[in-house]
C-alpha cells in the first residue's frame, strides 16, 4: 500500500528534505482534520507523537494534570498505569510526554517494529479513550486531594504534579523562567503557568479538568508525526481505522493569542525564597527581556541564537563583559528560548543587587548601541554560525533519537501553521544565507530592532526573601485548620473516607487479564548477544592510541586522556577547578574570547570531564582519567590538535580577575544545580561516606566541590591565597599533562584517522616533561551521614552503601531490579501512596549502590520504604509475564542505541576497565535467565549495601529538623 492510497488522508504536499536525508509528507484526515506530518528514511529508530494545541487559561495546572493522567489507564488498556506497565516491558528508546505553555506531547521511539506498534497503540488509546472519566481517583491522586488519615488528622494536600511543581517553585532559576514569560505576554496564554502553580492547583474542580480533555483532546486539534524506517501507510491507515474514523470534526477554538507589543516597557519585582539566615546581599536575579518576533520566521530563529552567541553567552562576549567588569552579577548568561510563538530573548545578572538594576539596563543598552554602530565581531558571529551548524549537520543528541528532537522542533512551526511544519528544521540553506549576513549589517539590525529599540520588553527584578518558605508553609497551614474547621463532622468524615478509598485504590492490584491485555514481546524478541566492544590499540612511537572504526560522517572524535594517579587526594577539588578554568583564560597566542571563537570557528567543541573507570576484574580498583575531548572534521585536525595544545600548555592562570569571574560564575550555576537535580547530589555525596570513587566525583563535581568553591572565591580576596591557587593550577598542569599519562583516543574511520599518528607525535613533544613532585591518589570515605537544609518545599532523600564490600560480586539481575524498584515496590510506595514525583535506585558494577527520591514531600517515610526492600524481595512472587516485564525493561535500558560517539566512549570504557566480552556476556546471560527466585536472592545485595547505614538529604528546613536524630550533621546548603 501506498500513501497515495490511502483514501482517508489527504497529501498536501511530498517533497524530499535533502537536510535529514528524509522525503516529506504533509497530509491531513478527511474526516477529523487531523493534522500529519511524515518523515520517511533509513533511520531503524522509529518515531510516533501525538500533540495537541492546549492553551490554559489558568494557573491550576490542568494541561500538565491531564498529561499525566491520560497514561493511568484507558478504553482498551483498564489497568491503573499502562505507562508503567510499558516501561517495564518495552525495548522503548524514547517514552514520556511534556506539558509545554501552549501544547501537551506524548511521544515514543523504539527500533523494534512490533514495540513500536504497541506504544503507539496504547498512547493513541491513552490520549483519546482515558479512564478518568470513570473515577475521580486518577484526578486526585495525580493532581491533587484533601488528605486526612482520621477525623483528628491535620488535613493536608497531596498529589504528584501538586508536589512536582511545589519542587519546581522552589527553584530561583525556574521561577525566573515564568516570570520572565509572563511579563512579557500577560494578555495570552504565556501569561500564566501552565504546569500550575501550587497555590493555585487546589482551585482545579475535576469536571473543569474533564472539560479540558473533553475540548482539546480530539482529532481535529491534534498533531500526529511520524519518523524512520517504517511503512507509513500502514501506521496511517492503522491510526484512522482504529482511532480516527470514531471522530467528526469538530471546531476546536485553540489557536494560541498573540501578545500586543507593549506601548512602553515594564518592570516587575518578584521574590523567592531563601533560608531565615541565608545571604541578602548579591543575591538578586535581574533580567532584561525582549519579545523577537515569531518562530514563523526560519531566519530569525536561527541568527538569534548566533546574537545570543556574539553579544553574552560566549565568554569575553560584550554585554557579559561589560557587566562583569562592573561587578553587576556574579553569573551573566543569556537565554533564547524559541519554543513558543512569540520568542523570549534574555539577559541576566545572577547574585547582583536589586540597587544595581538601573546601572544594569543602562549598560546593556549603552553596550547594544556600541555594538549595533561599531559592528560586531564578525568572528564571533562566524564562530556562533559554525558552532550551530556542526551541530545541526551532527545531529547527535546522545540518548534522545535525532527523530524525537525533530519532531519537537517541527511543532515550534507546525503548531502556529498548518502548511510550515519543516521551515524550521530544513535549515542548511538558512546557515548558507546567514555567513552572507553576517559580511553585512543583518546582525546589526536585528539587535537594534529587537533588543534597542523594541517597546515590547521587561526587566524583571527576582529578589530573595528570607523565610518565604516558611511563611507560605504556615499560611496553608492556617488556611486548610480554617477550611477544616469550617467543614460539617460529615464533610470531614467524607474526606477520610476519600483518603481511605483512594489508598485502597492505589493498593488494589491490576486484575490479571487486564495486565495481559498491555502489549508484550517474547524473550526470542531480544537480542542475546552483548553488544561489541569496538578497539584497536595502536603504538605510536611508545605513545598509546586508542583507535574506534566506526563510521562518523567525516568527524574525527578525539579524547586526550590522562591519567590522575599521581594526584594528591587533598588535591581532587583542584583537579576540577582545572579542568573548568581551561579554555576560559587567556594563552600565549590568544585572549580568551579569541580562543574561544577559534575553537568554535574550527572544531564541533571543546570539553573537559574527570571520570572514574573501575576494573572488570576487581571492583576495588579504578583509575581516574583528566579527559579533554574535541570533535573536528577530517580536514580541520591539525587545528583540533593545535587547540588543544595551547590550552594545556600555554594557558596563563595569573590574571586573577578573571579567575574571579570564573570561579563566581561556577559557584553561582552550581549552587543552582546542586539544588534542582538534588536526587544526584544526594546520591553522589551518599556514596562517597563508603565508595572511594564516589569521593572522586563528589569532589569533582558534587557538594565537596562546591565547598571547594567557596573556600576558592574566599581565598582569590587576597593575594597569598590567590597566589597559593595560581601555584596548585600550574603544578597540577605539570603532574597531570605529561607524555607517561596520556593516552589519545580516536573515534572514526581509517580515512577520519589519517594524519593522527603525525598530529600524536607532535603533541607530545609540547607536554610537561620537567620533575614534580608526585602524589598518590588514594581517596579515604568517610561515613558523614548529612543533611542539607534549602529553601525548598520538598525533599530528595538518597540511603546509600557498597555491596561490594560485603564480598558480593555484581550481577546482570541487578540491572532488572533497578527496573523492579523504580517501576513497582519504590513507584508503589514512593510516588503513587507518597505522592513523590520520583524515585529511582542505582546498582553499579563496582558495588556502589542508592534507593533515592525526587521532589519528595515525605522524608521519614521515604527512609522507611527503602529499610522495606529488602523484605519486600525476600518474599517476592510474580508470574511469568510480570519477571519477563521486568527483563525486557532492563534490556532496553542496556541496549539504547549508541551515536558514533558513544559507541566510541564504550569502547574507551571496556579498554579502561580491562573489561572482557565473556564477562560482559556474562552478565547479559544473567539479566536474560532473571527468575523468581533470582530476584529473591538479590535481597542479600540490598542488606549488603543498606547496612552500610549511609543517608543523605537535601531538602526543606522543618522536615529536616524533625528528622534531626537520623543525621550526624546538618546544615544549609547555600549561604552558610
């Protein structure tokens, strides 16, 4: 069959897009309207959404709520979590949905074509058949409900989305975000939140969330986008005779406003919260900000980004210049947000002073007007052009399929115009017409138009309150006793009731045949052999080169590796203070803005990691590697080459005011991250009570560097220690860069690699040579048990230990209980009856091993649930088909396809980690055969490392302190 044959679709239009290597179609169905979308290529990574257009009018969140709880069972597929149900047995590669301001997303991906079907079945059967109109249940446990366990209970609020987004209004950094949107576009949908805001989630009825989906989830307001290697007039003719064909069309009124351009600019001032003690002073977020235009315009969207790049974000840029030399900000940084109608582009001054707002607008504009008659450099605008254009012809997203990122970027036209799905990812030409602009004014005169002269902007002044936290703790507090006391003895005992009813909901097993009902694949449909380690160790004069043969597309992947056993222990935090301020000061041959416009201008990036490789063979042993890695086309390696070597060996570490500006900015983007994925800091800092790697990565990258940071903006106040800093920069530059601790790796074909072996044996020659003093790296964990009090509303609590340690070797099964535990006992009892919005376990090969939740509203509780596992597993029975879930789960954890550079980095790892492919195949045999009982025998792996006793916390105040007797040490974790 044909598209052209299918007589219930309309092709608008069939063309091939060159760019993706893809033929296009833009069709439509007759008989709904719905709107379709088609890529069709050799890419075997398959891809299916549905989108629909749902502007809010309200802040309760409903879109957001209703994205959840479309996947809590439907028509065809009655059990309570189908999404759940998939994550456990599919070979997905990609699997969620997204609320976004003005549209909901439910995309999935997969390279197996009978799982591909089935998600797509039961996400269209989700999104059109949804089980919440058969009970409130789903409503209130994903959005929100009263809670009260007896009549004497404090009466509380819970829910998942209701909790997710008191952790996202607990983050500085988003609440920026929204403000910045909503003083821009307070008339239109982008004026409000459409993930809800928590103080007014509650006011959300369940008939006006019923009315939402009743509206805008129907055929004729949907997106339906397919991409790959498929037969797509199959997948259509399937998708309208089993879901569209039941539809009419209908009007859909959701066309997304568009926002008047203000007479006037407008200021906002906004608070947030920080602790009762917490810092004041330098600690104002301002922002200027500009509405530019419409993502209808491919050119725009496109050169605003390489504005973005030429006047703040790269380092030594303009306007970050200028603000810095100022001291206005201790982070500045721009954000181009093209994602909706109307783009957002700003500017913003991190840990400043809310008296230095006017000085801040007036040197953005004063800089603006230099810039707009001087001309801007045109080697940062190439610089910027050749940075993007790298990465569009590279395409690679890492974990996320290259369709998935498509197709969200096609809905950044297709949602505002029917006919203009691809403007904005068929962009080849646009690059090719932007180098011309960028000879001329273009540039120029899109920044006078947008960001000089443009009426329709803010700047929005974010300042800190002491103790908002706890006074909008105490107002709802005081507000549900009052709502409390006004109810009838009936109402409360209704709500008891509810509460009951709601927990025996979530309680209630599936019925059997309703769980078989959910799409599963046979264990014959996975694939039994381990995936090929790719490496060839070559000799190049006495110098070790790594060699990967695989295809790139005519980039050259090149990773300096260096080993770090000489470094001191004491001198870890150093190690990544190196690694951060490399690139970002000043060389022999170039200021640092140069360098980094030449890096840009030559090669695909620059980038600087510290990682830990455990050996195969002992989980006690590992090695540390300083890794530098740069991405370059065949005919620019001399250039990746060159760079490299002037950064490592010609780097001037004196000048300390830039390294002020640096280590600020650090502490600043940290202090905002340490926070806001605080499930990872928690767990790495866990860990590193018992694990000596995770020492090396908590002080590389985690809460001990951060305190590592603040020890260096101290010490860089006065000469000795900035001195004393400079010294241990250059030293460790002199330990670590040196021919005996090199090895280069190369990812590419043997045409890719050509020119290596003359480009190794002279870079060597420029590495350190001269004696040091050598260290030795043995780093000591210490059991510290800790918590870290935030201004947050919500916690992330991580138990932590080392199964190894205990002489238990790791084992391929516990790859399926990291899907058992965070997709039934911690899902169970963590997200569904805790109403945490996540959890997650982690069972490394080395032994290191955490229970941890994400935006948790419980802390103690969460302790207990993870003390349970263990029990829990010992008496664990499941038939068949559920272990065979789990497997098939855990299978497509390990199996995500792998871009050419990480097909590369798996290689570097199994060479680093002496891995053999028997052991490896071991494991994958392991997983494969998991049975009933295996899983009950992975009990003594969760006593091992729990009896480690090691707990970390990062979370709110009050329920730290009331769990005070659970750590050895508690403190802020900002401003101490």
């Amino acid at each position: 069959m044909r598209l052209e044959d299918l007589t219930a679709y309309e092709i608008i239009e069939k063309r091939p897009i060159d760019d993706l290597n893809s033929v296009s179609y833009l069709m439509k169905h007759k008989r709904t309207g719905a709107r379709i979308a088609l890529l069709s290529n050799d890419d075997d990574n398959k891809v299916f959404a549905i989108g629909f257009r749902t502007p809010p009018k309200n802040s309760t969140g409903v879109a957001h709520i209703i994205e959840h709880t479309v996947l809590c069972g439907s028509k065809e597929f009655p059990v309570k979590d189908p999404f759940v149900e998939l994550v456990k047995g599919s070979l997905n590669t990609f699997l969620n949905a997204m609320t976004y301001p003005d549209k909901t997303v439910y995309p999935v991906a997969s390279c197996n074509d009978a799982d591909f079907q089935n998600l797509m079945h039961v996400y269209l059967d989700a999104v059109f058949y949804p089980n919440i109109y058969k009970t409130d249940k789903i409503f209130r446990q994903e959005g929100w409900h009263y809670e009260m366990e007896d009549e004497n209970s404090e009466l509380t609020i819970n829910g998942v989305v209701y909790n997710e987004m008191k952790g996202a209004f607990s983050s500085a950094d988003d609440m920026l975000s929204r403000e910045i949107q909503n003083s821009l576009y307070p008339d239109i949908t982008y004026g409000i939140e459409s993930g809800g805001d928590p103080d007014v989630i509650p006011e959300l009825t369940y008939e006006e969330y019923l009315d939402f989906h009743r509206k805008y989830y129907h055929p004729s307001n949907s997106y339906i986008y397919l991409y790959g290697n498929m037969d797509m007039a199959e997948k259509l003719d399937y998708i309208d005779k089993n879901y569209l064909s039941a539809f009419e069309k209908i009007e859909v009124d959701s066309a997304v406003g568009f926002q008047k351009a203000f007479e006037e600019p407008k200021e906002i001032r906004k608070t947030y919260p920080v602790l009762p003690d917490e810092e004041l002073s330098k600690n104002t977020y301002l922002s200027y900000n500009c509405s530019v235009g419409s993502t209808l315009d491919s050119k725009v969207y496109i050169a605003f980004d390489i504005l973005d790049y030429a006047l703040c974000s790269a380092p030594g840029a303009p306007i970050k210049k200028a603000l810095i030399d100022k001291g206005i900000g201790q982070d500045v940084y721009s954000e181009y947000d093209n994602g909706i109608q109307q783009p957002v582009f700003s500017i913003v001054a991190k840990n400043a002073d809310a008296s230095q707002k006017d000085e801040f607008v007036n040197t953005i504009r004063e800089v603006l007007k230099e810039q707009i008659e001087k001309g801007i450099d045109k080697k940062s605008l190439l610089a910027g052009l050749s940075y993007d254009e790298f990465k569009y012809r590279e395409a690679d997203f890492g974990r996320y399929p290259k369709g998935l990122l498509y197709g969200l970027q096609v809905l950044d036209s297709w949602l505002y115009d029917d006919l203009k799905p691809w403007i904005n990812v068929e962009a080849n030409a646009t690059f090719a017409e932007l180098k011309k602009e960028a000879e001329g004014n273009y540039f120029e005169e899109l920044a006078k138009k947008y960001l000089l002269d443009n009426t329709h902007r803010t700047v929005v002044v974010l300042e800190p309150e002491q103790g908002l936290t706890e006074k909008k703790d105490e107002a709802l507090k005081k507000k549900l006793q009052e709502y409390k006391e006004s109810l009838t003895s009936e109402e409360i005992k209704k709500i008891v009731q509810d509460t009951k009813e709601l927990k025996e909901y979530q309680d209630t097993p599936d019925a059997p045949e309703d769980l078989a009902k959910i799409p599963l694949l046979k264990l014959s449909d996975m694939r039994k052999e381990s995936e090929k380690f790719i490496y060839e160790l070559r000799d190049v004069e006495g110098n070790k080169v790594l060699f990967h043969d695989i295809f790139t597309n005519g980039i050259a992947y090149i990773n300096f590796v260096f080993d770090m056993s000489t470094v001191d222990a004491a001198l870890l935090p150093y190690t990544s203070s190196l690694k951060k301020v490399l690139g970002m000061l000043n060389t022999e041959h170039y200021e640092y803005g140069d360098l980094y416009n030449e890096i840009n201008i030559r090669t695909g990036g620059i980038s600087g990691s510290i990682s830990t490789y455990t050996d195969s063979g002992d989980a006690k042993k590992f090695q540390t590697k300083f890794e530098i890695s740069v991405k370059v086309l065949h005919e620019n390696l001399h250039y990746a080459f060159d760079l490299v070597k002037e950064i490592l060996t010609s780097t001037k570490f004196d000048d300390v005011k830039r390294l002020k500006e640096i280590f600020g900015e650090q502490y600043a983007r940290l202090s905002t991250d340490l926070a806001s994925a605080g499930h990872q800091s928690a767990a790495i800092r866990a860990m590193s009570y018992v694990s000596p790697s995770a020492v090396v990565s908590d002080n590389v990258s985690g809460i001990g560097y951060f305190r590592h940071l603040e020890g260096v903006n101290k010490a860089l106040e006065s000469q000795d220690g900035a001195k004393e800093l400079i010294e241990k920069l250059k030293y460790l530059s002199r330990l670590i860069f040196r021919p005996e601790n090199l090895l280069v790796d190369v990812t590419g074909t043997e045409k890719e690699y050509q020119g290596i072996e003359d480009q190794v044996k002279e870079f060597v020659k420029t590495l350190y040579t001269e004696d040091v003093e050598k260290g030795h790296l043995e780093p000591k964990p210490v059991k510290k048990n800790e918590a870290f009090k935030t201004a947050g509303q919500v916690q992330y609590v991580c138990r932590a230990g080392n199964f190894a340690n205990s002489g238990l070797s790791y084992h391929g099964a516990l790859r399926v209980l990291k899907v058992m535990m965070g997709y039934d006992y911690l899902w169970k009892n963590i997200r569904i009856l805790g109403g945490a919005y996540g959890c997650m376990s982690s069972f490394a090969k080395n032994g290191d091993s955490a229970f941890v939740t994400y935006r948790d509203p419980n802390l103690t509780n969460s302790i207990d649930v993870f003390e349970k596992a263990s029990e829990y597993l010992k008496d664990f029975d499941a038939d068949d088909r559920t272990i065979l879930q789990y497997i098939i789960g855990a299978i497509s954890d390990l199996d995500t396809p792998k871009t050419p550079s990480s097909k590369g980095s798996y290689g570097l790892t199994a060479y680093l980690c002496n891995a053999k492919m028997e052991k490896i195949q071991k494991n994958r045999d392991e997983l494969l055969g998991t049975t009933k009982q295996t899983i009950r025998d992975l009990a003594k792996y969760v006593d091992a490392f729990m009896s480690d006793g090691c707990l970390c916390v990062i979370g709110s105040s009050e329920k730290i302190e009331e769990a005070k007797d659970s750590f050895d040490k508690i403190e802020q974790l900002l401003g101490r």
